[in-house]
C-alpha cells in the first residue's frame, strides 16, 4: 500500500461522520490482518488508537455542544434529544469494542462468533427500549442501545485473548 492510498483510506476513515466509520476501521483491521505477516496483536493496538483518535473529539463536541447543535432544530427537540444524544455519544466507545472484537473473530476464522455480538445488541436493544421507553420517553432507547452494547463488548473481550502472534498461511 502506497502513502497515498494509506492517506486516502484514513482521511475515507476520518470524514464525515465519526461514529459511522467504527466499522471501517474494524474492517480495515481484518484487511490488514489477513497478511500473512501480520502481527495481530499490533494490528488491533492501531485500530483501537485509530479510534481513540476519532472518538475522543468527536464525543467531546457531542457532549459539549450537543445541546447547542439539537437548538438548531429548535429548543424543545434539544431539550428532549439531548439526554439520548449523551446515552448514544457514551455508547460509541463499547461499540468501538465489539467492533474490533468482531474484526478479530472474523480473522481467526471464528466466523459463527463474529456474528454474535451484533445478533446479542439487536436483541437486548429491542427488549431494552421496549422495558425502558415507556418509564424513561425516548431517552430509554439511548439507555437500552447503551446497556446492549456495553453487553456486547463485555462479551466480545475473549476475541482479544487470540491476538497472540502473527497469521500464518
């Protein structure tokens, strides 16, 4: 991979949205991984700082001007989205988890694990905003995708323990 792709693909990464690009990193993980001289464990390390590097600012504008941006809408949209706006800022960073964990599944051919995470924060995030909407309004659906995919990156840590090592042919 020349410099210039290199720079293309992480600028790709980096715009527009940063929450939406989590799976591209992941996916990008997986690419790289495949080599056969890969060293798994460096891989996922720059995914994970990769992604630190886009969420950390983007959580913290979220966070600071959230309720600013939702005003732009109008005061009574920011005054009732901003607390789901804080539930699913917050929940970018376990899914930024499950989705290196899912990465790593799919390069150690663990392949009917790497869909288990997703099916897991589908289903608890159904049942949660189903529970908690009617006590908590709109902001128990941020409540219920952040619980799930807190869940799901809990259970996505054993994908880190076979990071271990290079890939081999």
């Amino acid at each position: 991979m020349t410099a210039a792709s290199r720079f293309r693909e992480v600028k790709t990464k980096l715009s527009p949205s940063p929450g939406r690009r989590l799976p591209s990193v992941a996916a990008t993980l997986f690419a790289q991984s495949v080599r056969v001289t890969s060293d798994l464990r460096n891989v996922v390390a720059k995914a994970l700082r990769l992604i630190a590097i886009i969420l950390i600012p983007a959580m913290a504008i979220m966070i600071i001007g959230g309720k600013l941006i939702l005003g732009l809408s109008g005061a009574p949209y920011a005054t009732a989205g901003y607390e789901l706006l804080i539930f699913l800022t917050i929940s970018a960073v376990p899914d930024a988890v499950s989705n290196v964990a899912v990465a790593v599944f799919r390069v150690t051919e663990r392949i009917g694990y790497s869909a288990t995470p997703n099916i897991g924060i589908l289903i608890a995030t159904v049942i949660g905003a189903w529970l908690l909407m009617p006590p908590l309004g709109i902001a128990g659906v941020g409540v219920a995708w952040l619980g799930a995919q807190t869940l799901g990156a809990m259970a996505s840590l054993p994908a880190y323990t076979h990071t271990r090592g290079s890939m081999t042919a």
